[in-house]
C-alpha cells in the first residue's frame, strides 16, 4: 500500500515511450542508409568519404540514430566501393578511421548542446547536478588520462546522453576526447568490418567472410556489455566511498538549490494527488491503460528479435534494398497486421501519458492554489 503505483507506472510508460522510440529510429535509420547507399554508387571515391563523413556526424547529432548504424553504413558504402580501386582492407581502415574522426567530432557536437543547454537552472536541476549520483560520475569523468571507470562510462554509455552531459557539466573536452578514443577497439573497427564483410557474401568465400561477421559482432558486443557492467560498478563505489564529499553543497549549484526549495510546495502537491489512495477511479484506468498498452507493444515489438519469422518489421538491413526488400515503399517496412498494430498501440500509449500528465499536473496546481 506504501508504493507510489502512479509513479511507477508512469515510469514505465516512459520505458516503453523510450523502447519504442529506439525501435522505430533504428528502422528508419538503416532504411535511410540504405538509400543513401545506393545514390552513393556512382560517386568517387574521395567524394564517398567527404559525405560519410558529414552524413555520419549528423546522424550522430540525433538522440535515437544508433551509433553502430554509422559504422555499418561506412563500412559497407567504402568497403564496396574501395574493392575497386585501393582494395578492400585499405577500404575497411580508412572507414574505421573515418568513423572515430565522424564520432570524436559528434562528440565535440554532443558537448556543446549539452553546454548551452546547461546555462538553463531547469535543466541542471533535471539531470540532478546537485544529487550524489550525478556528481559521482562528474567525478569519474574528471579524471585525467585512461582510467577504467572513465573510460567505461564514455564507450559504454549511450552517445548523445552521455556527450551532453558532459556539456551539461562542463568538463575537459581534450580528456572526454581522450578517454572515448577505446570506442575504436570495442566497437568501431569490429562494425565497420562487419558492414564492409556484407558486401563480400557472393564471393567464393562467403562461409569464412560470415564466420568473421559473427566473431565481430560477439567482440563488439562484448566489449559494450563488459564497459557498462564497469561504468556500473566505478559509480556505485564512488557513490559508496565518496558520498558525503559529495552531497557537500556548492556554490556553483547554489541556483539550483534554490530552484528545488521554491518548487517544494508544487512537489508536495504533486505528491498528495498522485498517491494512489486518493487518485479518482478514472485517473487510476487512464495510466493502468496507459501502462498495460505500452507493455503490450513493448512486447511486440521485441518479439522480433527472438522469433525465427519476424511479426512486426520486415528484415531489413543497409546493404538492402528499397526496391527489392520493401517494393519500393518506406512503409512495407511495418508487417500487416501485428507491425502496424503495435505500433499503432505504442502511439495511442503516448498519446494517454500525454493526457494523463497533463491531468495529473493541473489537478496539482488546483490543489496548490487552494491551500
């Protein structure tokens, strides 16, 4: 009876809002790759890699574009086209070059929005500046060089949050820059040579070339997994060790203090509607509904990843084709009826925590206005 159920289905919600988000860029990504790839077919070379490049930084400039969708892009792209001109291995370095230099710059990108948008108190109060957490991995990230923990946190990490952040917290740009340089062992070279190997499967020696796939796509996945069980555990210890250094105020945060106890009574109003006792029936229907629809397209949409024949999404990878794999069309990437389903599901989900939020803050704010 003590939990706040509200919350928590709101938060997943918000996982599901998050899950679907990822799903759907992912899709749309690689089918914009693949297009791309194929007006890029009767470029040169040189011009070939100028527009991976700016293509590459762009993409990596958009919160929901997986990074290892850059990767297989380039790898693919100059991996063909280098086959016939200064070979295929001088292909696949070069674009695994091209892929760090494209991701230190998105970086650099990543870092300056995360710096404008950290002159805004609401948005230093909303990534918790002034928390132990936080402050805990400003404090991983502030050491100089290679150190385990740092690294982790900036390979294993997601690009855009993690880069932003930085921004946000205004660190050393030249010792971020150092310590995301590993990204090429772990995961950069392993992919680009995973997407420069697709367009070797109608050689002679496609078992071989598949063997290598399957071995690269294991080192990278390894490697990322092993990064953020590291990233996890180097926070947890400094949280641990360096609590009460760190939950020290400072002047530095003293707005954002300031912020969070003027916002205490619309917290507490907050906190008094929302509890789930006192919650009216329909406001209690709304976010289990909200809740119930975003587990079910959850579901779904991950069940394409563990069944042989796909539900909801057509296979589709960059080295494909519109043309062929889709007829042509964007949309024939959703499967009739399940795909289309589930995301129509996932949307009207949205749409209800939209609603529900709204509701939830107006009934606090009414709730103020009247003590």
């Amino acid at each position: 009876e003590s939990w706040n159920w509200n919350s928590i289905l709101t938060k997943v919600i918000i996982l599901g809002e998050i899950f679907g988000v990822l799903i759907l860029g992912s899709k749309f990504t690689y089918i914009f790759f693949s297009w791309l790839n194929d007006q890029l077919a009767d470029f040169a070379l040189g011009a070939v890699f100028v527009l991976v490049f700016i293509v590459g930084c762009l993409m990596f400039m958009l919160p929901m574009v997986p990074g290892s969708a850059v990767y297989l892009f380039a790898g693919i792209v100059i991996g063909k086209q280098s086959q016939a001109s200064i070979g295929f291995w001088w292909g696949v370095i070069l674009a695994s070059l091209l892929g760090l230099v494209a991701k230190l710059v998105a970086c650099c990108g990543q870092y300056g929005i995360g710096f404008v948008l950290g002159k805004s108190v609401k948005v230093q109060k909303m990534i918790g500046v002034d928390t132990v957490p936080t402050r805990a991995i400003e404090y991983v990230l502030n050491q100089r060089g290679m150190q385990p923990g740092k690294v982790a946190i900036l390979v294993g990490g997601p690009d855009w949050p993690t880069s932003v952040t930085c921004g946000i917290l205004k660190l050393n740009i030249p010792q971020m820059i150092l310590g995301t340089l590993p990204v090429f062992i772990a995961s950069i070279a392993p992919q680009t040579l995973v997407g420069a190997l697709l367009t070797k499967e109608s050689d002679g020696n496609a078992t071989l070339w598949s063997a290598v796939t399957t071995a690269c796509t294991g080192v990278a996945a390894v490697c990322q997994a092993g990064a953020c069980l590291v990233a996890t555990r180097t926070i947890l210890r400094t949280v641990e060790e360096r609590s009460e250094e760190l939950s020290q105020p400072r002047p530095e945060h003293a707005k954002v203090a300031e912020l969070t106890a003027a916002e205490a009574d619309l917290r507490a109003a907050f906190a008094q509607v929302e509890a789930w006792p006192a919650l009216s029936s329909r406001r209690k229907a709304t976010v289990l509904f909200g809740a119930a629809l975003q587990l079910l397209a959850g579901f779904l949409l991950a069940a394409d990843f563990v069944l042989v024949d796909p539900i909801c999404f057509r296979k589709f990878a960059v080295s494909d084709s519109i043309d062929i794999q889709l007829d042509g069309k964007v949309m024939n990437v959703f499967l009739v009826p399940v795909g289309v389903a589930a995301v129509s599901i996932w949307v009207l989900g949205c749409c209800i925590h939209t609603f529900h939020s709204k509701d939830i803050g107006k009934l606090a704010r009414a709730s103020l206005q009247n003590q």
